[in-house]
C-alpha cells in the first residue's frame, strides 16, 4: 500500500537526526524527512548499508543526508555525532531515537555482560542523546524528541527479557524527559510499533507461522512495514502534534 504524500510544512528545512537511519525503519524515517524538505542526518554502525542509502537519496531526490558512522553503545561517539551535527547542519530541531537491536535469549543463558549489553544497545543511548541535544533544542527555541520502544514488553515474550525490559524502560525514561524538558518547549513522546515486516525481521524470526499468528491478532489483517511509521513520526515532529508531550502512540495495526 502507497504511502499518502502529506507534506507537513514546517518540517521544511528543520534539522533533523535519527539514529540507527541505515536499515527497516530508520532508513524509512531518513527517506521520509528527507521527502519533507528537512535537513537530516542520521546515525548508524552499518557503514555500507547507510551509505547505499544516502547516495539513493542523493539521486532520487537531489538531497545528500548527513550519515555519521558510530557506534551508539559508546557515549563519547553519541556526544560527538551531536555536535558533529550542531557544527554542520546547525541546533537541531528533531531527534528520533530509532536504533535498538532485538537479540532473543532464554533466561538461563542471560549474563551479567548480556544482559548490560542488550541496555546499552537497547536503552542507554536514547538517554544520553537526548542530554546531548537539549542544549541545542534550547537554542532552537523548542523541539521534539521521539522515542522508539516496542508493543513487545507488553506481549509476555518469553525471549526477549533484556530487550523488553529497554522497551518498558524507554517509556519511562519519555516521561521523565517530557517532564524536565516541557519548560523549554521540547516535547518528548514515544512510539510502539507492533509486528513491522522488515527485511532485518524476516531473515531472523518472522516466518510465515509467526506472521499468520501476529495478523490474527491484528484488527488489520495485513503486515505492517516501516513505512507505516513514517506518517506518525512525520506528525510527532510537526508542530500539528504541538500540545502533545509525555505520550505514546501505538502503531500495531490493533494487536493490542
Ligand atoms: N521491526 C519491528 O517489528 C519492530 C517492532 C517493535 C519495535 N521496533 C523498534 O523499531 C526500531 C527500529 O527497528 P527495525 O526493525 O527497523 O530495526 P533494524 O535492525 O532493521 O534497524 C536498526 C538499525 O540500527 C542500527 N544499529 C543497531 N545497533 C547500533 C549501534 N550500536 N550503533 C549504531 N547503530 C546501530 C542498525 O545497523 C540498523 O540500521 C527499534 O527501536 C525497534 O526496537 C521494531
């Protein structure tokens, strides 16, 4: 299914960074921004992956997003794309913090190291981004910060107890922030897809067992694909969501 082409005005020339913007959703949310005249870059560990896609980008719409390859467990790499950023784009308007990788594990393999690991990749980050670009958001005069958890951590999954356990964590750590950031205009929501058919999840878990069992649940029986979250993202970093902060938004086709 085509994506409806709604432009939202004010995201023209708004600077824009998100991570883990080289593959499945991220990729979707660089091209989307990128579509809406924004000046975006994005973050990613998959050097060659990103830079496929900025040169797409570069030919199909004449627009060349900033790709920084970094390592988002490392918080001096996090703090230095910020103002590598800041520095070349200018004080940044939207950050969406996208990046997260869903190991599964059973509970009786779960490290001490794993399980750091899994909230380093998984949740750490979202905080220390969001530290690094509030001072620029300020300077901005507002912005809007999107977070992305999961329905996951709300599904009872039995595989996934580090990375649920980020998920749960991202809401709270959106709350937090929406609350000491409100006062300086800078909204902070989240967003929880559901079961998003990407290249990523259908060589790993999604067979066609688990996508018949996840559309039963879903009120719309067909899979979702990271397209269906360019539209809300596009939304929460338009001013047309400007009286909303500290919210989730579920994207799940109504499995929940
Ligand atoms: N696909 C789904 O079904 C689904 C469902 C619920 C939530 N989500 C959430 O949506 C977001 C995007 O998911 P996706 O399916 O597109 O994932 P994906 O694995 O396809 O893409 C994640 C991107 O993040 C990058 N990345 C991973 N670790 C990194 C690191 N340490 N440093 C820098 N970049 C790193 C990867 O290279 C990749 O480009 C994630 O937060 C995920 O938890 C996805």
């Amino acid at each position: 299914m085509p994506l409806p082409a709604a432009q939202f005005h004010d995201l023209r020339d708004r600077r824009v960074l998100i991570t883990g913007g080289g593959t499945g959703i991220g990729a979707a949310l660089v091209d989307g921004f990128v579509r809406q005249g924004a000046q975006v870059a994005f973050v990613d560990i998959d050097a060659a992956t990103s830079l496929e896609l900025v040169d797409r980008l570069s030919v199909e719409t004449g627009y060349r997003p900033l790709f920084i390859h970094a390592d988002l467990r490392d918080i001096d790499a996090v703090r230095r794309a910020v103002e590598t950023v800041a520095a070349t784009l200018g004080a940044l308007h939207v950050l969406v913090n996208n990046a997260a990788r869903d190991d599964r594990q059973q509970l009786e393999d779960v490290t001490e190291e794993s399980w750091d690991e899994s909230q380093a990749v998984n949740l750490r980050h979202l905080f220390f981004m969001s530290q690094a670009v509030a001072p620029h958001m300020r300077q901005a005069g507002g912005g809007s910060i999107i977070n992305f958890s999961s329905i996951a951590f709300l599904l009872n999954m039995a595989e996934i107890p580090a990375y649920a356990t980020a998920k749960a964590g991202i809401v709270g750590l959106t709350k937090s922030l929406a609350g000491k950031l409100g006062p300086d205009n800078i909204r902070v929501n989240a967003i929880l897809p559901g079961m998003i058919v990407t290249e990523r999840q259908k060589k790993l878990w999604l067979d066609e067992t688990a996508i018949a069992a996840m559309l039963d649940k879903q009120c719309l029986k067909r899979s979702l694909t990271a397209d269906d979250l360019v539209g809300p993202c596009l939304y929460l970093a338009s001013n047309c969501s400007m009286g909303m902060t500290a919210q989730t938004m579920i994207i799940d086709g109504g499995a929940l």
